[in-house]
C-alpha cells in the first residue's frame, strides 16, 4: 500500500477513535491537596496516532524531494508561524507556570499539525463518515446510560464511572408532587462531561446533515440513506439525554440562519435533504420530551435550584474571567494558566473551585490577550483556508477563476454556515472547546474537515 494512503487511513482511524478519552496521566495537577483536570499531563491514544502519522508524512514528503525556493505565499505563512511561534515562547516565559504553558502549547501544536494532515491527504466524505461512525458508539452508550441512570468504568475506553447521588456529578433535579427530589443523570457517553457529548452530537448531526444532502438524489445510494436517517436519529437521542442548553441552543441556531439564508437564495433543491434530516431531529426530541419534558423544562426554568445555582456559578466565573483578563489584556496570562492564575487572584479555595471561564472566548482572552488571539485567528485562516484559494497574483488579474472558484464552494455554504454559527454558539457558553484535549483536537478537525474540497463522495 503508497505511504499516502497508509497516512489517509491512519487519519480516518484517528477521527474514529477521538471520542474516546483514553489517556495516560502522568502528571496529576493538585490545588490544595485535591486533583485538578485542568493543571494535569495526560498522553492520549490518539496524541501517539497523530505523532506516528506526522512522522510518516515528514518521511513521505522528504522521500518526494521537492524542489528549493518558496512560492510567496508559502513565505507568508513561514513569517506568520514565526510571529505565533515567538509569542508563545514569550507567553511560555511570561506564565506563571512555565511548564504547563508548554504542555498546552505542544498540544495545540499537535491539535494544528493533525489538521493540516487532513488538509493535505482525507478526502472530504470519508473524513466526515469515519468522525460520524466514532460518535456512533458514543450515543448509543450515552441513551443507555440515561435510560438506565447507570454508568460502568473502563481505563481503556477512558470511562469513569458516575453516581447521581454524589455532589458534583451532572444531573437534573425533578420535584414531583408531594415528594423529595428527584436526581436524574445526565449522559456522559465517552466523554469527561455532558456539555462534550452534546458539542459531539451536534457536530455529528451538521455532517450527517451534508451527506444526506449530498447522497439525497442519488438512486444508487438509497441504502446509503436509509442508513443516514438511523444515524440521525441516534445522534438526536445523543443529543437529548445530554441535556446540554448550549448544544441544543447552538444546534437550532445554526440551522434556523442556515435555513433562512438557503430559502432567501431559493436553493430549494439544496434545502430539501436538509429540511428532511432536520424532520427526524425533531420527531426523536419529541419522542424523548413527551415522557421527558419536566427535565427539559427544568433546563432552562430559572427557579429550581440546581439550575439557579448553575447560573449563578456561570455568571461568578465570567467575573472571574474579567478580572482575570485586565491583569494582562494584550499578552494574556499565559496558555493553559488561567486556573494558575485564579488561585493566586482567589487564594485558599478547595480544588474543585478553580476553573476555567465558562465562555472560550473569555478564556481565550484571558490566556492569549487580545494580541495573541488576533495571531491564532490569522494562523487559523492561512493554515486552513489558504490551500482552497488560488494564488494572489491570479485572484487579482484572473475574474474567471474567482468565479469558478465560487461556483465550486458555493455548495457547501449551508453546511459551513451552520457549522461556524452552531460551534460559535456552543464555545460561547463553555470552556472545553480549549479546556480540554478533546475539545482542542475537535475544533481544528472541524475547521479543517469543513475547508476540505469535495474530492469524491462515495
């Protein structure tokens, strides 16, 4: 088998076991004597995958020998990696802890270097089935741990095991009548909290959502169909017993713009595949909330107690998040020191008190400053966005490949607009997208999966 497609396949089983939290932590993190996820080392299964399959791409392209001398747009991207690259390693000095700093910054690193391995060799279907075929597995566990109230631990699929009855343990309070509480778990599925699996779910669905569209009108795929429609029906039921506002909030955004702006553009042909799966998405909701619909309410209801003491601890942390940003507003407190830096704020605290913003963007802020978020915006658009444009010399003189280019990308508008609108409102209710290992490697799989050309769609 060519190296290239060893390194395509290895891509796809890397997108197929990344919801599954297996890791190696060799470095606990303690804040007055109790553990902290977030100041912990862990080496995760898919960090060894994704280091093998850089190695083989290094070889595969030395082995090519290309010729010497850059294109200037390639020189572009050296100077603007240099300029990230600089930054962090002033961040990485500056931090309170220097050596969490560089454990954060490696792993986004590796986070960046996967996406570009997709970029350069995953074809555009596959990657998004085999990311689907992972989530899968994930929920269908997550409808059996709720509908069972039950969960298992496993150190090789990375599972804990959680009780309703123990403080700290997501769940959903129901008062009947004339009783005492009810504590409901909420569903983990492979995942270190709710809120990852309904982000999970939602990003499944929007795929799930483009393979559909694009296999809707195609006889010889009728099988293919039917399977599609079993996928986003378990997805959806995924997506419920997460009980995640952000994901559901996120989810109906994006496909409520996405919709809007497809009937304004009378892309009607486009819309129908879409409104279809939109439909089963919508009857397993339903399926779910009729015997369900208390704990649904109870989500967004302001006057149970859980959910007022949620909201109330939201808010705390935005302050939190505020006071902590104007310390350094341009440079940041450093990647991955947001925690490091409240306990020295906020001093004397139990370990489970110290936590990252509740907002990506707050924390984003925080950690990288104003300066260093508009570097990882400009790293992002030339890492992702630059291989899928032609070159500058031409996009000024040549109109007609302008136009071809957007004839060629104008299809997939719907599946990014609602991509970007649905993640842009989960990150902003959430810290995990950056937080944590799995929310670091999602985002760029997703922005690189999305900016992948149509190559074959079968």
């Amino acid at each position: 088998m060519p190296l290239k497609k060893i390194i395509e396949y290895g891509l796809y089983l890397l997108l197929f076991t990344l919801p599954w939290q297996t890791r190696w932590i060799f470095r606990a993190g303690t804040i007055q004597g109790g553990v902290s996820e977030y100041l912990s080392y862990s080496l995760y299964a898919t960090d060894i995958l994704a280091i093998a399959l850089l190695i083989l791409a290094a070889y595969h392209y030395w082995r090519q020998r290309p010729p010497r001398g850059f294109r200037r747009a390639d020189r572009i991207k050296g100077i603007i990696a240099a300029a990230v690259g600089m930054y962090f390693a002033f961040s990485i000095v500056n931090a309170p802890d220097h050596s969490l700093a560089e454990f954060i910054v490696l792993r986004m690193t590796l986070a960046l270097a996967t996406a570009r391995l997709l970029l350069l060799f995953a074809d555009k279907a596959a990657a998004a089935l085999w990311l689907i075929a992972g989530l899968l597995p994930a929920a269908w566990l997550a409808v059996w741990q709720f509908l069972s109230q039950s969960t298992f631990a496993n150190k090789w699929l990375g599972l804990a095991k959680h009780f309703a009855s123990e403080p700290g343990t997501s769940v959903i309070e129901r008062y009947p009548v004339g009783q005492l509480p009810e504590r409901w778990l909420r569903a983990y599925g492979s995942f270190d909290h709710p809120n990852m699996l309904g982000g999970a779910m939602v990003v499944g669905l929007i795929f799930s959502l483009w393979l559909l569209s694009e296999w809707y009108y195609r006889k010889e795929k009728e099988s293919l169909r039917s399977l599609l429609y079993l996928i986003i029906a378990s997805l959806s039921a995924g997506l419920f017993v997460s009980f995640s506002r952000g994901a559901w909030v996120g989810l109906f955004l994006g496909a409520a713009v996405s919709v809007l702006v497809t009937v304004w553009l009378k892309r009607w042909q486009e819309l129908r595949p879409w409104l279809v799966g939109l439909a089963i998405v919508a009857v397993i909701f339903g399926f779910f909330a009729i015997p369900y619909r208390d704990l649904a309410i109870s989500r967004f209801a302001a006057n149970d107690r859980l959910e007022t003491k949620s909201t109330s601890e939201r808010l705390a942390s935005y302050k939190q998040g505020v006071a902590i940003f104007k310390m350094r507003p341009w440079l940041g407190v450093g990647p991955g020191n947001y925690v490091p830096a409240l306990t020295l704020v906020e001093p004397g605290q139990p370990s489970w008190y110290y936590q990252p913003a509740h907002s990506t963007y707050l924390l984003l802020l925080s950690e990288f400053g104003i300066l260093g978020l508009l570097l990882l915006i400009i790293l992002a658009a030339t890492f992702i966005f630059k291989d899928q444009l032609p070159p500058l010399t031409q996009m000024s003189k040549e109109q007609l490949k302008i136009r071809k280019l957007i004839e060629d990308y104008g299809r997939f508008d719907l599946l990014v607009t609602m991509l970007a609108i649905s993640v842009a409102t989960m990150i902003l209710f959430d810290h995990w997208w950056w937080s944590l290992h799995f929310g670091v490697f999602l985002f760029w799989v997703l922005a690189a999966a999305a900016a992948l050309p149509r190559k074959n769609v079968e």
